[in-house]
C-alpha cells in the first residue's frame, strides 16, 4: 500500500480519488506489484488504522533509508536543520487548530516539526503535531531521539551539528546538545531578561565583515539557567533610510539603519564563517517547498489524525527514496561552501516527471492494431540509457 501512495504522486497525483485515474495503468500495477490497484476507499481505511504506536514502522523505514545513503556517501558531518512547517487543514480535521499560520490565520492547521540534512536534502525525522502548539513544543524528545537514533546507526565518531532558529533557544536543547557532544548554532531572540538590547544599544566598537556588516562577540551570562553562552552579534545595514522611527524592539531590532541578529553557538567557526553557515538553513525551505509542492506534504486526505500522519511519513519516505535514486544515478558532486548545504547537484521530482515519466507519445493502427508509440527525444534517451548502466554498475 505505501507503493501505491508513492507511485500516485511519482506519476502526479495529490489525492486519494487520483487512484481512480491510475487503477488500469499497467506501469503503475507493475511498479506496485500487484495485479489490481486499490480505490480511494481502501486506502484511506488502511491509513487510519495507523496508531502512534504503528507509525512508529513507518519512521524506522525512513531512518533507515536516509542512514544507508549516508554510509554509502561516506559524508564527514552531518548538518541537521531543524524546523517546524505550516500545513492548513479543513475545518472538521481531527487535532487540527487554530495557530501560527500566517497566510491563512483563521484557518485551522497541523504544525509538523522535521529534520532536514543539509548536505544530500533527506529528511531524517518527521513529527505530526496540531497547529496551535509552539515550534519548539515536543523538541527535546525529538532531537534526543533523533540524535540517539543516528549514532545507533552511524556510529558515536560522526560529528553532528544543529541549526534551529529562535524558538529553539531553550535551555533544555542547549543542554541536551552539550551533554550528547553535538555541535549547535541557534538563533538568540532578543527577550529583555536576556539584556542584549542593552549590550548593543550600549557597544562602540563593532568588527568589520563583507559588505558593510559589523559583528562583536561576548560571553553571555544567563543567571535563569545559570549557563555562560558564547554569542555572536550581527548588524546588517538596510539599503536605506526610513521614513518610520525605527526602534531596537522585542524581536526584529532595527534602528533604521542597521538590522540585528544574534547567534549562540558551541562551534569553533569565526563570526564570518557562523554567518554563513546560519545562512545555509535557507536551504530546507527549497526542500519544503518541493515537499510540498510535487510530494503533496500539505496533502490532508481525510480527517483522521493518524492517517494524515501516516500521510506525511509515506510523502517523506518517497522523497528520501527519490534522493536515493538520484545519489546512485544521476548526482553529481558540488563545490563545498562554508553554508553547509547541498553536497551534490540534485533535481526535484518536477524536473525528473517531466523528463522521464511525461514523455509524448501517439496512438496509432499499424495492420488495424492499435499501438502506443513513444517519441522519446535524443536526450531523455540518453538520460535513461545513463540511468541504466548506473543502476547495473550499483546493483
């Protein structure tokens, strides 16, 4: 059954009653294995039987997957981004509320938290949670067992390190990244119990970096958590004056010609370098939104909450499964930079559709029969004459 949701969107589809479109395709019956495909029914029936107790399968598979590719890779690190994504629900979806959904605020919605790996796009670990929580709700669990899960796999000598935003800033994730040795670099929201309004409005002396910015580090003193943090902060200038009479505020401190940012890492990277690699979270948005976009992650199929679960752990499972094949096949390696993103250049599956899966063809009545006869062009030929020689060479 995870076969049949997977090729449905491979081949396009976004919902359930799309089987109906696809259940006498030969290809799609071959690349399931099964001689008769199911309806919508059966399907949405099957996926809510999954309990949080079963889709507990479904992670380990994934887990898996993305592990066995990254053995294969023998990458030296891996960056794990991690972040919360809005997915607007229907009214009457169970455990779907009212949260932070900016562009459909009255709307109810889910509010899954993922783990992206910045240098191949795989995502590690997916969570459902209702929409009305805050991103980092459930977070510690998720990275304790997210951290102990890889080392089990990969190995304790494989170095990790974390990017989270502000919302992650929380004592207990700090903690909890000390004590298992992973590396970290999360953004400081500018609380006025943590007194950086202060220290910025107050320091003369900033260090030049590119582009007219300017940074200062300090050791900053939490007496709350009773914890000294290194942090490091950024201006920015704007590209010009505003007419409004800016002020260094809660979260966004501007002052008119200067934006603000502050990171707090336990990582040897020099502020230029912290930069950038806080820059490289940009990546999992792109990664996102082709989760979204072609693998129908922001897909509700019915108004179970487990199998809208299950739901998105299959929609995960068929991207990681697509990023396999493109590492074995069709990857090619890239320049390293100092965002800690992407290792290789990938296409998404809208790219791949267009190439492999939606090729032209015509029907024709050669002695009376009729015949379904490919035009594949020069290069998508030679693309799949790659493709083949490369999965020979692996298997």
């Amino acid at each position: 059954m995870i076969l049949v949701i997977v090729g449905l969107i491979l081949a396009g589809g976004r919902r359930l009653d799309h089987l109906n479109y696809l259940c006498d395709d030969p290809v799609v019956k071959r690349f399931c294995g099964l001689l008769r495909l199911p309806r919508e029914r059966s399907v949405a029936r099957w996926l809510k039987r999954f309990s949080h107790k079963s889709l507990r399968g479904l992670v380990e598979i994934n887990s898996q997957i993305v592990c066995e590719a990254v053995t294969k890779e023998k990458l030296g690190r891996l960056t794990l981004d991690i972040d919360g994504s809005v997915i607007t629900t229907g009214a009457s979806v169970s455990w779907a509320f009212r949260g932070f959904n900016p562009h459909h605020r009255k709307d109810p919605s889910y509010y899954p938290i993922l783990a992206h790996l910045a240098q191949t796009g795989h995502i590690l670990r997916v969570k459902n949670r209702p929409g009305n929580v805050h991103d980092s709700k459930g977070a510690v669990a998720f990275v304790r067992d997210l951290i102990d899960d890889v080392r089990m796999r990969l190995g304790r000598s494989l170095p990790l390190e974390f990017r989270m935003d502000g919302a992650f800033f929380q004592r207990e994730i700090i903690e909890l990244l000390d004590r298992r040795g992973a590396g970290y670099a999360i953004k400081v929201p500018f609380f006025k119990w943590l007194g950086l309004l202060a220290v910025i409005r107050e320091h003369q002396r900033w260090h030049p970096l590119k582009e007219g910015m300017g940074f200062f580090e300090l050791p900053l003193s939490i007496v709350a958590w009773k914890k000294t943090l290194r942090v490091v902060v950024y201006r920015k200038p704007v590209h010009h004056e505003t007419k409004k009479n800016y002020q260094l505020d809660l979260f966004d401190p501007d002052d008119g010609y200067f934006e603000y940012s502050a990171v707090s890492t336990n990582l040897t990277l020099h502020a230029g370098a912290l930069w950038d690699f806080m820059a490289g979270r940009g990546a999992q948005e792109k990664t996102f939104a082709e989760l979204k976009g072609e693998w129908a992650l922001d897909v509700v199929p019915t108004r179970h909450y487990g199998a809208n679960s299950a739901w998105q752990q299959i929609c995960v499972l068929g991207h990681n499964l697509l990023r396999n094949f493109q590492l074995q096949t069709l990857a090619t390696p890239k320049p390293r930079s100092r965002k800690h993103t992407y290792v290789f250049f990938l296409q998404s599956l809208k790219t791949l559709r267009f190439k492999l899966i939606h090729q032209p063809a015509r029907l024709i009545k050669p002695q009376g029969y009729q015949v379904l006869r490919f035009s594949v062009a020069p290069p998508a030929q030679r693309l799949i004459e790659t493709i083949d020689h490369k999965l020979k060479s692996a298997a």
